[in-house]
C-alpha cells in the first residue's frame, strides 16, 4: 500500500521516517519530496508497505503522531486520474496572464511583428 505521509518537519530523514513505520511491519520504500530547485523538503512523503493489514495500522496509529513538536497527516494515497496530472496555476489556468489574452512586454503596440 502506498501511504501518503504529510506536514513533516523540514529536517526529517527518510531514515527517520522508515522507522517509524517500520515499527509496524516491512516498509518496501520511504521518499520524502524536494524541492527540485532548493533541494529543500517540501514536507510531505510516501512510504510504501507490502502488507495492506501493517499499512492500515500504521496509518491508524501514526495520523495526527508528533515527530519534532508537529502533527504530521497519515492517510492511504490514492492515485491522481491521469487527465488531472497537469501544471495549473492558483487561477485555473496553464499560466499567462489571467486569461491568457497576452499582454505585458516591452512593446505592447499593435504591430504583431518582431
């Protein structure tokens, strides 16, 4: 099962985080997710356990835990449907400027050429 692991401290390890879940039973895999800029945690993870029974108690014993005075966010992760895996902004839209009209630029005349 894989299990979504969420509100972590920055400073985590993902050897910190095998272990309190191995405390449970076998853990196939733990990845904690970076930043892909800074490098930095984003604070939120993915443990995968073979042993659905294990999993489910993890996930009931672990959600709302303390790890470095914060309650971290246990719960099973459900794949997103692959048409939903796009980038969106805050707004709806796949970026631009609002409506995706154009706009902003140095020249802002109604040329249309370079």
């Amino acid at each position: 099962m894989n299990i979504f692991v969420g509100s972590l401290p920055f400073s985590l390890e993902e050897a910190d985080l095998r272990a309190s879940f191995e405390a449970y039973g076998t853990v196939d895999s733990v990845k904690i997710i970076n930043d892909k800029f800074t490098g930095r945690s984003k604070g939120f993870g993915f443990v995968e356990m073979p042993n659905d029974e294990e999993a489910e108690q993890a996930i009931q014993e672990l959600n709302g835990s303390m790890i470095s005075n914060r309650a971290i966010v246990v719960n099973k992760s459900e794949p997103k449907p692959e048409g939903q895996r796009k980038s969106f902004n805050n707004r709806g839209d796949r970026g631009g400027y609002g409506n995706n009209r154009g706009g902003g630029g140095y020249d802002r005349g109604g040329r249309g050429g370079y």
